[in-house]
C-alpha cells in the first residue's frame, strides 16, 4: 500500500510541475502560447519530444504487450525507430515550408496544400484520434490512482485534469514545453533508478526471451505501428514547426531517437520481471501492479511519479494540440489567445466524460492506432507526391475511416485495426485515384 513517504513525493512533484508552468506564463507573447515563440533549442526540443512520445498509453500498453507476447513486444520499439529516421527526412522537408507559410498545426498543412475541404476533412480525423488519445492518458492516470487510493474512477480524471487545465490555461505551448523539460528528466532518471532495482528480482527464462514468440499478425501490427506512427502525430508535426532551425530538427530526433531505444531497453526488462514475479494478473495493470507489489516505500513513489510524468507530458500535448485542431481546423474560429483557453477548457472537459465512458485502455489504443494509420498513410503519400488531387486525398480519409468502422462492428476492437486503416486508406486513394481520372476524362 501507499506510504505518506510516497504521497509526500507525488505530492512534491505536483507542486514543481505547478510552478514551472506558472514561471512559464509570465511576459508570454502570443506566439509564446501558441508554438513556444518557434525558437525550441536542442535540448528543449529532445525534452519535449521524449516526454510526449513515451507516453503513458504507450508505458502501459507496452507492458501490456510484454506480458502478452514477451520479448517479442519489442518489435514496437523497432518500428518506433525506424519511423523515426524515416520522418526526420519528412520532418526536415515541412520544417522549411512550415516556417515560409507560417503552420501552426498539421491542418495547416493540409489545407494550405490541397484546399479547405481537404484541410477541414483530415483535421477532423486528426482531431477524433489525438482526443482519444488524451483520452488514453487520463484513463491511464485515473486507474493507477483508483488501484492505489481505492477511491473511484471518476475521481482521478477529475483529479489529472484540473491539475493540466492549471497551467496549460495559463501558459500554453510555452508551458508545455517547459514541463516537458521536468518530466522527461524525471522520467529517465527514475526509470533507470527502478531498472537496477528490479534487476535484483531478475530470473532468467528462454521463453520470454523469443524474439518471434507473439504471432505474425501482432508482429506485423507492432512493427507497423511504429513505422508509420510519426508521420500522424499532430503533437510531433508541432514540435518540428517550433524548433529553431533545421539543424536543432536533426540532432533534436537523432538523441531522441537514442533515448527511446534505452526507454524501451529499460521497460522491457521491468515488465519481463513483473511478469515472472506476478503472473495472471490483469496486463492492462501490470506496471502498476509490478509497481505496487515489488517496490518498497520510497521506490513506489519513484516509479509512481515516474508514470505520473508519462501521463502529464503526453496529456497536456494532447489536450493543446486537439484544442487547436478544433477552433481553427475544423470550427475556423479566429486565431486568439482566448479562443484557444476556451477551447482547452473544452477538451479537458469533453476529455473527462471520454475517459469515463471507455474506461478500458488496450480498446481504446487499437481504435486510436487504426485511425492514426489511415492518416499516416495519407500523410506519406503527400511526401511521396506533391500534387495530388483532392480527391484522392479524401476518398483514401473516408474509405479508411469506414474500414474501420465496418470491421470493428462485424469483429470487434483488437489489434488487426492498424492494419485495416492502412491499407484501407490505401485503397481509399486507388479508388480515389481512379475516380479523378474518370472525372478528368
């Protein structure tokens, strides 16, 4: 159980991460609170990138994974990597007309290249799968502190979202940021800090050690959830619209990229114990339950602020990101500061009863992945070609949108969506293309 060691040292880190995002408020100028002044250095950018990608959806849904298949899990973090190195030749190229056409979002993107139809259809997929991914967050955060308070569900999403509405009203992207800085350091050094205790407990058994032991199937969707990830990652396309050049882009990804290699390295020998030490317990539980079961007092604090980081870094990116994608890509409400703090109380809100309605995490990941695909696929065609017709575009968003939509009525959620959006959205663009063609003639 919870010692008052450990709620002492939650407790403290909630104050930090308070205060940093006030200090971050102060002689703000707009483009401060909308994309941190677009001057990110080396540092803050490697800061901001890692704490929002090693997000708590991806720490649980990873050890989920783990205790599923093993080893075998870790090909989400190949995939990862690949994806990474292959979005940096990507990111490298909308950075440099990103800042000619002042983008702001991944909307922007869209609608300044293909049309406001295009911009408006793609920012409200956008907007669907990075709200369920807050969504995700929250879930996350709010069934750790169910399981170590025994207080009820709803409690903690109040809880997660009262304290990121506190200085993400105030401070905007510019806090954002800043905190990230906070909650990545803690992050890795508390991670590393939990990997050499846990080692202690570390039993050696082939089985979990078998690089193809989960199916073929979940291999191909962990490999391609990684790989293609990126390139439909609002959060990430702000991150590389806000750094100071492109120089900073590329050794900002470069040492992310490294650091998430030793996250994953890290994670997957924690959950490796945990499952050895803690079988047939419920995976969606099993980091906090590993947590709760396997570390003395002092520790539990650790690793929970450790999460508790996760959960906030991701979750502030998040709530911010889909509030723009809403008012200015989807509503076309006026580009204001004001605007912009109604519409993030409007998400913390709507995000609240989302967490409350699913409830259960691994649902919500596979339906998040499944839409994320679709765009993603979109996403790389435009790399590939420029000039692409409009209809190509959302005929590849919609026919992706109804795959998955379709399978999930006739299967259920599992893990096949990924899968099903991609290739979906491919199809969606062949159909599209064919009926361009038929227009042209």
């Amino acid at each position: 159980m919870i010692s008052s060691v450990d709620i002492f040292l939650i407790i403290g880190y909630f104050l930090i991460i308070a205060v940093v995002g006030y200090l971050s408020s102060r002689k703000e100028s707009k483009e401060d609170f909308f994309i941190a002044g677009k001057n990110l250095g080396v540092f803050e950018s490697i800061c901001s990138l890692g704490s929002t990608k090693i997000s708590a959806g991806i720490m649980f849904a990873f050890v989920a994974f783990i205790y599923l298949f093993g080893i075998s899990a870790l090909w989400m973090i190949f995939g990862v990597i690949i994806g990474y190195f292959l979005f940096l030749l990507f990111a490298i190229k909308i950075k440099k007309e990103g800042d000619l056409n002042q983008y702001y979002t991944m909307g922007d993107y869209f609608r300044h290249r293909y049309g406001l139809i295009v911009g408006k259809v793609v920012s409200i997929v956008v907007f669907v799968f990075i709200f369920l991914n807050f969504s995700i967050q929250l879930i996350a955060g709010s069934k750790m502190f169910e399981s170590l308070t025994n207080t009820h569900f709803a409690i903690g999403v109040v809880l997660f979202s009262t304290i990121i509405l506190f200085y993400l009203y105030l401070g905007g992207f510019k806090a954002v940021v800043k905190t990230d800085v906070v909650q990545f350091i803690s992050m890795i050094l508390f991670l590393f800090i939990l990997g050499v205790f846990l080692f202690s407990n570390f039993e050696y058994i082939p089985s979990q050690w078998e690089i193809m032991n989960a199916d073929p199937m979940a291999i191909i969707s962990l490999l391609l959830v990684g790989s293609i990830l990126p390139f439909s990652s609002p959060d990430l396309w702000q991150r590389v619209f806000a750094t100071k050049d492109v120089k900073t882009l590329k050794k900002s990804f470069i040492f992310t990229i490294m650091l998430f290699a030793l996250v994953g390295i890290l994670l997957s020998l924690v959950a490796i114990i945990i499952k050895i030490k803690l079988p047939g317990i419920d995976p969606e539980m099993a980091l906090i339950s590993g947590f709760q079961f396997l570390l003395p007092s002092g520790l539990l604090g650790i690793g929970l602020i450790t999460l508790f980081a996760a959960i906030m870094s991701s979750a502030d990116s998040l709530a911010f990101v889909s509030s723009e994608m809403l008012l200015y890509n989807v509503l076309e409400f006026k580009r204001t500061v004001g605007n912009l703090k109604i519409g993030i109380i409007l998400i913390l809100i709507l995000g609240s009863f989302s967490a409350i309605f699913f409830r259960s995490l691994l649902d919500v990941v596979h339906l998040c992945l499944g839409l994320y695909a679709i765009i993603s696929s979109v996403v790389l065609m435009t790399w590939f070609r420029k000039y692409i017709s409009r209809i190509v575009i959302i005929s590849g968003v919609l026919i992706g949108v109804l795959s998955i939509l379709s399978t999930t009525l006739i299967m259920g959620i599992g893990k096949y969506l990924i899968i099903v959006g991609f290739l979906g959205g491919i199809l969606g663009m062949i159909i599209g293309k064919c009926i361009s063609l038929i227009v042209e003639r």
